[in-house]
C-alpha cells in the first residue's frame, strides 16, 4: 500500500510512505533538508511502523513544535489507526 500525507509545520511538504502490511518498504520525502531526510528514508526500512512511531514521536527541530520526523511518525500513526 502507498500513502502520501502532507506534513505541517516542518519544510518538508510531502511524505510517500509504501508499506509491506506493517513493515515500512520505503518513505519519500519532498522538500526539506534532503541528505537528513535520505538518511532516515534508509534507516526506517524494513522496520515494523510501532518501531517507528516509538523512535520518532515527538522529535522537535529547533523552536518548531514537530520536525519532519516527527511528521513521519504522525503520518505512520494516522495510516495504522485508519487502514490497519
């Protein structure tokens, strides 16, 4: 399944997320800073969607609320209580 969920308050826009039932095939990000956001794409897949949400929740970059991390374990958790 791929989902796209459009991020709030982080530079990023965008988040494509394909998943294999719980498990994390691959992430997209658009916009934002991408050598960090390549990074997490890589370090996230393969990992069980809880595992993900667990790790990234409530990561803040600098004085904003959210970061885009933190997006993508929001998008994850809206995914899982809607389709899983």
């Amino acid at each position: 399944m791929t989902f796209s969920y459009k991020t709030r308050g982080t530079c990023s826009q965008m988040i494509d997320i394909e998943l294999d039932g719980k498990t994390v095939k691959e992430v997209k990000f658009y916009g934002g800073c991408m050598g960090n956001l390549t990074g997490i794409s890589s370090l996230v897949k393969g990992m069980d969607i809880d595992a993900v949400i667990n790790k990234l929740s409530g990561i803040r970059c600098g004085f904003k609320p959210t970061s885009c991390p933190d997006q993508l374990a929001k998008a994850l958790s809206e995914i899982r209580d809607k389709n899983l």
